[in-house]
C-alpha cells in the first residue's frame, strides 16, 4: 500500500490549505480515512478521520476549521484546513485504515507563520 500525500506549505494565520492523500497498490477493503499531525516536541494527535460510511470525528482544536472528505471511487481523503493557526504547525500525515490493519502516509509539513 502507497499513500501519497501532498498539499502541505508555508501558509500565513488565517489562510487556508487543502491536504489530499491517496492511496494505491493492494489493499484490504478500507473502513476509514484520516489525518493525524504532530507538532515538534508534541505527540501525535487525531486532526480528523471519516469512515467510508461518512461519519467523522475531529479533534476539539480544529472543529469548525478543518473539513474532512472521501472520493471513495478515487481511495483519495482530503483535508480542508480554514482559519489557520500558528498552533496548527506540524507533520501531517494520512492513515487509511482497513479491515485488516492501518497504513500510514509520509506526511506533508505545515507551517502557519506570518
């Protein structure tokens, strides 16, 4: 399984970006796809995950934000990131998860500076 994410940059406070990662190559049927960042010095967190299904879960931090979508026909997940913060900073990278197991992506940097 490959999963290429991109989208990522340096963006000023209260712009916008739009992650996507897709994945390719053979997998288990997938249940659910997200986005997890980690800022430096910190842990990994969830930003937002959507099930095939289409029910979400975001982070309290990025509600109202963020908007996560699925092309299911594609295997692609998106991440609309609106009214950036610096707190927002950090690598994020992409999860698909399937029956079977979890895939991660590289990661795409994001840097909210003015």
């Amino acid at each position: 399984v490959q999963l290429q994410a991109s989208g990522g940059g340096l963006v000023q406070p209260g712009g916008s970006l739009r992650l996507s990662c897709a994945a390719s190559g053979g997998m288990f049927a997938i249940v659910a796809m997200g986005w997890y960042r980690q800022a430096p010095g910190k842990e990994r967190e969830l930003a937002a995950i959507m099930s095939t299904a289409g029910t979400t879960n975001y982070a309290d931090s990025v509600k109202g934000r963020f908007t996560i979508s699925i092309d299911n026909a594609k295997n692609t997940v998106y991440l609309q990131m609106d009214s950036l913060k610096p707190e927002d900073t950090g690598l994020y990278l992409c999860s698909v998860v399937t029956v079977r197991n979890i895939n991660w992506g590289q990661g795409t940097l994001v840097t909210v500076s003015s």
